[in-house]
C-alpha cells in the first residue's frame, strides 16, 4: 500500500502557482474613483491575475485606505513617498509575479472582456510582446467617443510609427510581457510625465513585437482635472523632451535619427504655438508675438507670419480678431465632430 508523505514524515516543496498577468495600479488624489477601477478588474471574465496598488505619496491617503479596505484581500498594498507615476509603476513591476502585466490608472476602468481579449491576442500570435486597445475617451461625458477617434493607430506598429505619432498608445489598455519591461530598465523616472510613450519607444526600438485592436475595451477619464493628460502644451513638451533624449541615448540609425529630429522639431513647434495662443488669451502680446514668431520658423505658414506681423502692428486689435477668429474654428470642429459620430451611429 503506497503510504503518503505526510505518513513518512517527508516534507515535500510546494511549487508557488503565480498569476498569468499582474495589474499595475498606481494611484495619486483618485480615492474617490479608484473603487470604480478595481471594481472593472475584479468583473473580468479572465480572472487568472494579481492586483498591485500602489499609493505614490498621495495627499488623499487616509481617504484612499478607507476605501481600499474591502479589498485589501483581493490586491497588494504599497505606500511610497512620491515618486511620480513611473517610480509607482516601478515598484508595482518590481513587485509583480505574472508573466505579463497589465496597466490601468485609478481613474480608468476596464470593460469585463478587456483581459480575456488581450491574452487571445497574445495567444493566437506568440511573437507578440505588447498589445493595446481602442477605449471610451469620456472628455465629454455626453458623448460616446473613443480614444481611435482622436488619435487613430493605423498601419503596423513599431519605433517608426510611434516616433511618428501614427500610432497612439493609450496605457490604460496595455498587456505587456513583464521580460520585456525588465530587458529596456523600466520606466525612467527622471521623467515628469508620458513616461508611458518613452517606454514604449525603447521597448520597440529593442524589438517588442506589438499590435493593437481596435475594439474599445476600456474606459479613460482624460478629463478629470489636474490629470497628466489635461494639458496639450504639457503634452507637447513632454513628447518633444523624450524624442531628444532618445536621440541622445539610443544607437539609431542615421534614417532613424533623422526622423526621430524632424519630429522634435515639429512638437517643439506645436508646443510654442500652444504657448503662444496662451500668452495671447491672457494678454501677454509681446510674449505672444515672439512665441508666433519662433514657432513659424519650422512651420512657415501664411498664417503665423500675418499674426506675428499684426501683433506688432496692433496687438490689442489684433488679439481680439485671433481671439475671434479661434473661437470659431474650435465651434466648427466641435460641431464637425457631433454630426460625424451621429452619422456613424445612425
């Protein structure tokens, strides 16, 4: 009769099961929406996952741990001095035992078929290392537009595409293998805000494999105030700061480095116009005037020469007129935009 081992006095070593996917949460000032979030998770119909939360230094934490603890025996908890969003994700990745892992911010959430969709990608292709998703972008609360509608992914994605913007990564709807993360150092922490873009450029340059669909599978909440997202000018700045230090440190091609040039050039253009328009807004005609001014150097348009010109001219008058004329362009394109999603959900 075969006697068991516990009969023998044999302690035999368990193999630890670890989760297929770790989510990575990092929260800042979201107590009030984080629940939502988790909730998202925890519907999903692909459960086989780990939750890591991380609080980075929040001022809202004692607000935030009362509402986290009738989850505190479904997620991990860590609480961090601030470290900005990519040393949050950092010491969640750190932390994480899955084989690939999957971000969401505390203001976002999943739909319930979000993962179960994700990992089919990766399945069916396993040269794949990255796969993202269209999502609900809810802006504007009364209007069902995705984040595809705004910042299309077209074409296959890689360094060239994300350098050139012709393909946009919204990070909320990214599964990822966690080696791959690990192989490009994680995410750089110098960095302010769009570390999420930075690390998605390194992980193509050094080969991740990545695809997208365009099915929405998530929801953003790009306009909460006082979210990473909510400032163009910010933006801009940001992604024009990451392509020069890329330029800096990575071994590019001469064609690579070329492109990677030319699209710096353009944001830090886009970026001074955005700062011009704002100095126009609060009166600021001078400063106003030279931001146009620098900004057409690279752009060259009719338009920023006429406005810089008439600045100098009369900028009280002038302001007033760009101030108009702007107001009316945005009114157009914002009834552009309703008239199209009402004919696509007709």
């Amino acid at each position: 009769m075969l006697s068991t081992a516990r009969e023998q006095g044999t302690n035999l070593a368990v193999t630890p099961r670890f989760p297929k996917v770790s989510v990575i949460m990092p929260t800042y000032n979201t107590a009030h929406l984080i629940c939502h979030s988790l909730d998202s998770v925890l519907a999903q119909t692909w459960q086989d996952f780990e939750i890591i939360v991380v609080n980075d230094g929040s001022p809202d934490t004692v607000e935030l741990e009362a509402a986290l603890a009738p989850y505190l025996d479904k997620i991990t908890y860590i609480k961090q001095e601030n470290k900005r969003a990519a040393g949050a994700r950092n010491t969640a990745i750190r932390r994480a035992r899955g084989e690939f892992l999957a971000f969401l911010d505390s203001d976002d959430s999943w739909l319930e078929d979000h993962l179960a969709s994700q990992l089919k990608l990766l399945e069916q292709s396993p040269d794949l290392d990255l796969v993202y998703a269209n999502c609900f972008s809810s802006t504007d609360p009364g209007r069902e537009e995705t984040f595809m509608d705004f910042c299309p992914s077209f074409g296959p994605a890689g360094f060239d595409s994300l350098v050139e913007e012709r393909c946009h990564v919204p990070v909320s709807t990214v599964v990822v293998r966690k080696s791959i993360i690990d192989d490009v150092g994680g995410f750089d922490e110098t960095l302010e805000r769009c570390d999420d873009y930075d690390m998605w450029l390194r992980a193509a340059f050094h080969g991740a494999k990545i695809a997208y669909s365009q099915k929405v599978q998530a929801r953003l909440n790009q306009g909460r105030p006082g979210c990473l997202s909510f400032s163009n000018a910010k933006i801009l700045e940001a992604d024009w700061a990451i392509l020069e230090k890329l330029d800096r440190e990575l071994p590019l091609s001469e064609v690579e480095r070329r492109r990677v040039r030319q699209r710096a050039a353009n944001l830090r253009a886009e970026y001074l116009l955005e700062e011009a328009k704002t100095h126009l807004e609060e009166g600021h005609f001078q400063k106003a005037k030279d931001l146009f001014g620098q900004a057409n150097l690279h752009m060259r348009r009719w338009v920023l020469s006429l406005t810089h010109f008439s600045l100098g001219l009369a900028p009280k008058p002038a302001a007033k007129l760009i101030s108009l004329a702007r107001r009316v362009r945005i009114e157009i394109r914002s009834r552009f935009r309703h008239r199209r999603s009402t004919r696509l959900a007709a």
